[in-house]
C-alpha cells in the first residue's frame, strides 16, 4: 500500500516549477510598475493637493462626476491598470470624472485639519469642478474616508450636489476593526497617538502602512496567492501594481490625525451628531440630495455597521443601500466599483441633448 500511494504522488514539472521561482524573483528584485493614467490634465492646484480632469471617451451625461478618495491612501488605486481603472471605465461609459488627489503633507502642513480640508480643499476643488465642466449640477462620489468628508461637505455646502455615493464608508464607529483590548485602551484613554503625533507634527508613511496591514491581521494570503499563481502573468501584473500601491503610503498631518482619532474613533462624534467642523455642528439630516451607499460584502477595514446607520441619518428622500462582492481594496482595483455605481448614476445623471 505504501509503495502504490508514493507512486500516485504527482511529478514536479521542474521547467514549470523554474518559472514559477524566476518570475518571484524578478516581482521582489525589479523597480515597482509605472502606472499610467487614463488621459487627464490638471485643472486646479492647491499646495500638494491637484484636481485632475478625464474627459469622458464619448460623453454622454452631462453632469459630471467628482471622486473622492481616502486621506490615508494615494488616490491612483482608482486608476491603477488600463483594464481595472475605476475612472477608465467611468470614461468609457461617458462620465467626465474629476479627481482629488489630496497629496501628502510636509511639515509644514503639520496644522491642517478637516475643518481645513473639507473646505479650503474639497468645497473650492468641487467648485472648480463645476465652473470648469460649465454643468449645473454634480455627483459627489467618497471613497472610505473620502465618503465621511464628503457626506460631512454635502451636510454644510450651497453646492449643486445631484447625486452623492458613499462606498465603504465609516460613519458609525462605535463598531470598527480593531482587536478589543485596543478599542477599550482607546475609550479608556490609555491608547492615545496625541504626543505620538506632537512629536512627529506629520504622522510617517511608514506608520500608517503599519497600521493598514495590522487592521488586515498582517495577512499573508497575497504573498501565497503570488507563490501558487506565479504561472498568471496576468495576475502577476495585477499583483505587482496592488503591492506598489499598498507600499506607497502618504504622510498625514498630524493635527487632522488628532482630530480623526479622537473625534472619530474615540468619542464616536460623527454619528451622535456632536461632532463641529468649521465651528459649526455637521448634521447629516441635512443631505436631501439622491444618495447611493454601497458596501463591499468581504470588506476587511469597514464594517457593514459602520456605513449602514447613514440610511437612517440623512434626509435623502431616494436613497439606495446596495451590497457588492468584493474587499474593501479590491472593489477599487478590479475595476468594478465603475461599474456597481453606473446603473444608478445613469438614471439620476444629466444626458447629453
């Protein structure tokens, strides 16, 4: 019996398994992948940040679409493979897409806020965005972080915001990913980054790549699916450009990353409606605009918990909950975050006469 099932063990194909090892190799020893953009050109520039403008391929609404990204991450997930771009494929279904890409601040942007960003940064660049396409109205898209910022902008702004869409959302953080003892240590105040982030005045890369890989429990499942699928170029290619992404964390200003921590995931003051930007008190009852809210089933960063409580917060008379299969990253770089939100931004958006 012994001898019979060692005779049954399947054969190396060692011209296979070559190629296998050679192409790991060359993933770990060879400069990072270029990342291309869909054609664009930059409309408007503030300190580090740029809003860039992608022509739609054949237009055909003429209300544009304005995508906001995390702070936390550099907005080029978005636009990271000419298959699986997000703004690619926006373009190719005829939206012209306007992108914030907040930058990374240097020390000298150590005192910038949310109060600062949201107004100074996302209120003027939407503006822009509008005076540039000649549209009336707009669609406010928010990605992760960028989805708070800019469901906290349409709570205050006069702007013509038609549509706002929501994806992976954090509003409600009294349930978030985070092992229990840190979330007790953080309501206690024992686990506190404020003298972490005086001494530093603007919180490293370095930091915040740590902290995104131990919210993901430092998972090793890419390194493996690299090993077993190494024989894909094709996934090899997308596995390269997801790793640069990954790795090229942004610094963040320290006095926003207070502000966030505490207000944020200690205090929880967003949802309670206690928390003030500008001086003022952000009340998302007061967003009437159509809203999408879409959450990614297998999210690994933001709970269903955390996005779904905003359904019942604003006012919005047609609002959408909508769940879609895939992770919180990977919604971003298949591509098909483009096409979870164009059945209902077609429906609500201006067409082309």
């Amino acid at each position: 019996m012994a001898v019979k099932s060692l005779i049954n063990i399947p054969m190396l194909n060692l011209e296979t398994e070559m190629q296998r090892w050679n192409t790991i190799y060359k993933v770990v020893s060879e400069p990072k992948p270029e990342i291309e953009s869909t054609p664009r050109k930059a409309v408007w520039k503030k300190n580090k940040s740029v809003l860039w403008y992608h022509p739609a391929q054949e237009k055909k609404y003429s209300t544009p679409l304005f995508l906001v990204y995390s702070l936390l991450n550099k907005a080029y997930i978005l636009d990271i493979s000419e298959e699986g771009s997000v703004i690619g494929n926006l373009t190719k279904q005829g939206y012209d897409v306007y992108l914030l890409d907040w930058g990374s601040p240097g020390l000298e942007d150590k005192d910038l806020t949310l109060d600062d960003y949201i107004f100074d940064y996302l209120e003027v660049a939407v503006k822009r965005a509008i005076r540039h396409s000649g549209a009336t109205e707009i669609s406010l898209v928010g990605y992760c972080i960028g989805g708070t910022l800019s469901a906290i902008l349409a709570s205050f702004t006069d702007l013509p915001i038609k549509n706002l869409v929501l994806a992976a959302v954090p509003i409600d953080y009294s349930d978030v990913i985070v092992p229990d003892k840190w979330v007790k240590a953080i309501q206690k105040g024992t686990l506190n980054f404020d003298r972490f982030a005086d001494a530093y005045e603007v919180i490293p890369s370095e930091f915040l790549y740590f902290i995104f890989m131990a919210l993901q429990g430092f998972n090793i499942g890419p390194t493996i699916n690299l090993v077993t699928r190494a024989h894909d170029q094709k996934y090899v290619d997308k596995w390269r450009r997801m790793d640069k992404w990954m790795k090229d964390a942004v610094t963040f200003s320290g006095a926003a990353f207070k502000q966030m921590f505490n207000e944020l995931y200690k205090e929880n003051k967003l949802v309670k409606g206690e928390m003030k930007i500008g001086g003022q008190k952000v009340d998302l009852t007061n967003i009437r605009c159509s809203t999408l809210v879409i959450s990614s089933t297998r999210d690994e960063l933001v709970l269903e918990s955390q996005s779904l409580p905003v359904m019942d917060l604003i006012s919005s008379e047609d609002k959408t909950y909508q769940h879609v299969e895939a992770g919180h990253v990977s919604l971003c770089l298949t591509g098909k975050f483009a096409f979870a939100i164009d059945p209902w931004l077609s429906e609500r958006s201006a067409r082309v006469k």
